[in-house]
C-alpha cells in the first residue's frame, strides 16, 4: 500500500523544482478504502490505521506517520449499498475469474478518476503493464504461505505463553522457541 501512495504523491509533484522550493507543496486530498472479501469475522466498516502495525518502542509513543483506511466488507450480506451501485463488486458470480473482475473494476476505477478529473495526469502517466500489475498483484500462492508462517508464529508464540505460565525461565523459553527477550517480555502479560 505504501508504494502505491509514494507513486500517488510523487505522482502529483508535476513541478520538478518543487523538493527545492522553501514554500508548502500541496498535494490532492488523499481518501484510502479498501474492500474485504476474506472468509474470516469482519464487520460491515472498519477505520484501519497504519500507526496499528508499528512495533513499540520504549520513548516513542506517537507515531511520525499515519494512514487511516476505511475497510468495508463486500462478502455476501454485508454493505449492501455498495454492492449494488457497483456493477463488478456484483460480477464475482458470472463466470469471469477473480483476475479478470479486478482488472475490469481497476480499469473502471481509473476511468471514473479521470472523469471525474481526479490524478488525471498521474493515470496518463501511468502504462497499461502498471495498470495490470495493481489489479494482479494478489498472488494467491504467496497468500497461502503467509497465512501458514502467521500460524506458525502464532503457535511458537502460544508455545511460549504456557512455558511462562509455568514458570519457565525466560532463556530456556528463547532457546525453545526463537523468540528475543523483548518478545518474551511481551507475551508475559497475556501469560498472567
């Protein structure tokens, strides 16, 4: 997501003087959305922010960078509005893989930017192989790894809840489980 909004603002500088001007450079007023079509629990919207996924630091509490997302779930039964006013949300069932519906609704996406005269020069700019890779970048073999290493982790990390609850030291935990101490640290509390 973070490359997309670097290309979007880069993207929007069209004066290549502007990195040296002392003013302000102004920039589009960004609204980031996404939609879920995951089979897990997710309610109908959800504000998403990015600061969420930081990792905690001693002595940095506030986040430098923010980016809040809304998501809102396009499963079956839920946002239903949505659903209906957009015509290749509603074509998930009409024979066309999921590729071939993303790059529909990409392109119909760009062409309603252009019309309605938002990032037109960004989208100009922009060549049908970019175009391609936004809709196809999903890769469902990659998504599948990763959701076997998060069960992974989560498991190692479960591991390491109920040695700490049996009072297991915490370098025999790390030598166990591959965890750092700081990791160790923080699953203590949800050991108690």
């Amino acid at each position: 997501m973070l490359q997309y909004i670097c290309r979007l603002f880069e993207a929007g500088i069209t004066d290549k003087k502007a990195v040296y001007r002392k003013t302000l450079v102004r920039h589009a007023r960004p609204r980031f959305i996404l939609f879920f079509n995951g089979t897990a629990a997710f309610p109908d919207h959800k504000r998403m922010r990015l600061s969420e996924s930081f990792e905690q630091v001693a002595g940095f509490e506030d986040a430098s960078l923010e980016l809040e997302i809304d998501v809102y779930n396009v499963n079956e039964g839920w946002n239903r509005s949505i659903m209906e006013s957009c015509e290749e949300l509603t074509a998930l069932g009409d024979g066309r893989s999921r590729a071939e519906i993303t790059l529909a609704a990409v392109r119909l996406a760009i062409r309603d930017c252009r019309d309605a005269g938002l990032l037109s020069d960004f989208w100009d700019k922009m060549r049908q192989e970019e175009i391609n890779m936004l809709a196809n970048e999903w890769d469902m073999q990659t998504a599948l790894e990763v959701e076997r290493e998060e069960g992974f982790e989560k498991g190692v990390e479960t591991v390491a809840v109920n040695a700490l609850a049996k009072g297991l030291p915490f370098e025999l935990i790390r030598e166990l489980t591959g965890l750092d101490t700081e990791t160790i640290t923080g699953l203590s509390q949800r050991a108690r």
